[in-house]
C-alpha cells in the first residue's frame, strides 16, 4: 500500500520568514522522520508529500496515493486544519484523522464549547469576544480566562490570561485581539486538576488510550498551562497518569462523549480541567496531536501504558483503513477536465 504523509515542517516555514511563534506548531524533522518510519516497519510505502501546498502540485500533476497520513496543520484562518482533508475529499482519496468539518469545529473553540454543552457534555461558561465592543458586555463570573479562540499549543496563554477584573479583562482581550487578529474565547476559570486524555477510534469504536495529569512545578507560570510551560516543559512540569478509578473513570467517559460528539476520528487528545466541585470540564479537544516521541502529551501517554510509537501508528492507521473499507454513500461520478 502506497501511503502518502502530508505535514506542515516547520523549517521551510522559518527559511521563508515565519516567525517562531507563528510556526509554534508545526513539526520538526524527527517528527516526520519517526512516523514515516513507524508506517515502513508496518510493510507501507511512503511517499513523503509536504505541506497543502506541495500536495495541490502533486495532485494537480496526477499523483494518487492508497492512503494519506494527513499531519498538516495549516496557517491562515478558521479552516486552516480542514484544507487537506477537504483537498483529498474532492479527489476522493482516503486519509488519516478528521474530516474538515470536526477539523474546523475544533479549532474554533467557541463554537466547539457550543457543541459539546448542547450534548449536555460539562464545560465552563463562556463567552466569545470578537469587537472591542463585546469586552463590557462579558455576564460571567470572576476570575476569568481568556485566550484566542483558534490557536493550539498554548499560543496567546500566559500567567495574564487569568483574569480578575474588568478593567484586566480588557487588556487582556485587547492584547490578544491585536496579537492574533481573531477572537477571545473568556471563559469562567476552572480551578482544579488538568488532565490530557489519549484517545483513538471514531464514533462507536472510539475509547480513551489512557489520561496524563498536568502537574507545575515551583519554576512554572503558577497555575496555568502556559504556552512558556509547553514550550519548556524540562524542569517546570511533570506529567502521570491518572489512577484515581472513580476521577479517571469521569473523566474518560466525558472525553469519549465529547470526541464523538465533535465527529474526531483515528486518534489525538481532548484536554479537561476540574472545576471548585471536582467535576470534570471539557476544554478543547486536539484532533491533529503531537506525535513527537519524545515529547508529545500522546505518545507521552501511550509510553506510560506500554504502548510503543509503532503501536499508536498501527492503531491510528487501522481506525482509518476500518472506515474506509465501509460503505460509502453512492455518488455520480466526478466530471474531468
């Protein structure tokens, strides 16, 4: 089976400019280097594709492929994550990992918060602040929290997101707002423990690989998972599985029902805070994870199991292959040109 692998790398994107934030998430050789390997070892043939933008190229100059695993994370706007998969739906070539709609709901973490509450799945209240305008009309209690509405890996979240006043709210929102050029999600801040919960398998077959706890230590942003926290983990944070049986029971089961209520697939995280009560609150779900063995949160939390990088790739790959073999709508065929 021939596999194509598409991924955002982040060195041609600091060769062309970028900056190294705007590239935050973005992958390093190693990365590319160990999942490529981990699919040869499993008998497939890789073709390494690159980014949205090779891709187009090479669709454009005939190239087909079995399966694509789909790593890319895109740049600009709301659907960023969705292009690839929305490129492979029209040329109607199967892939790894979410569809471009579950890929665009949750990178939009408003509208994610909207979908997970209305299938009665626990997240704190919120609200979305798109103008300068809507910063006095936030109802919710202090303390607040407030981060860009479609940023991962912790971009825009420092030891100023939590806020306690009006008066920081603004600035805060202001800041971010600039910063970013897109809106705050401001939520009601949840005190308790943080959990990242591994999951794999879509719909029915989706189940919880196993849940890490965020712990930060004395050198830590207090009390937040920053993006200075992610990004320089070594000595700040530490990380172990939850064992807790009636806690990690809870929180698993939210993470199932808030990953299929999203429609994620194949594999990734969802990330859940405690509130004052001790209740689990959804946070964000991530359906393109990290997935640099040495430190990404799901082969982090795959390692603590006894699940090896081949065994998570295999898993992921054998969720997208079951799908894939199942019947699909009959449609007219597409005209050429």
């Amino acid at each position: 089976m021939r596999v194509g692998l598409t991924y955002d790398l982040r060195d041609e994107y600091l060769a062309a400019g970028f900056s190294e934030v705007d590239t935050a998430e973005f992958d390093q050789p190693e990365t590319i280097d160990a999942i490529a390997d981990a699919l040869e070892r499993q008998g497939l043939t890789v073709d390494r594709i690159g980014n949205a933008q090779q891709l187009t190229s090479r669709l454009a100059a005939g190239d087909r492929w079995d399966l694509v695993f789909n790593f890319c994370e895109g740049l600009y706007g709301f659907g960023r994550e969705s292009l690839v998969p929305a490129l492979l739906d029209a040329w109607q070539i199967p892939y790894v990992f979410s569809d471009p709609l579950a890929c665009a709901l949750t990178l939009h973490k408003g509208i994610a918060k909207h979908v997970v509450r209305d299938c009665g799945i626990a997240t704190a209240d919120f609200a979305v602040v798109e103008t300068p305008a809507d910063i006095a009309q936030v109802g919710l209690r202090y303390p607040l929290f407030a981060k860009p509405v479609a940023e991962g890996t912790g971009k825009g979240i420092s030891a100023a997101s939590r806020v306690d006043s009006p008066a920081g709210l603004e600035t805060v929102c202001l800041r971010l707002m600039g910063q970013y050029r897109q809106p705050v999600l401001v939520e009601e801040f949840l005190p308790g423990r943080e959990f990242t919960v591994g999951l794999i398998g879509t719909g029915p077959a989706a189940e919880a690989l196993g849940t890490m706890e965020v712990h930060l230590g004395p050198q830590a942003d207090p009390g937040i998972y920053t993006f200075d926290n992610k990004a320089h983990w070594e000595g700040r944070v530490s990380y172990a599985l939850l064992t807790e049986a009636p806690l990690l029971q809870a929180v698993e089961a939210l993470a199932v029902r808030a990953w299929r209520a999203l429609g994620c697939r194949d594999g990734g995280r969802l990330d859940i805070r405690l509130d004052a009560a001790g209740t689990p609150n959804f946070i964000e779900a991530n359906p393109l994870a990290g997935l640099n063995p040495g430190h990404s949160d799901l082969p982090f939390i795959c390692r603590f199991k006894g699940i090896s990088f081949d065994e998570l790739i295999r898993r992921i790959v054998a969720s997208a292959l079951s799908r894939c073999t199942q019947p699909a709508i009959s449609r007219p065929g597409t005209p050429s040109r």
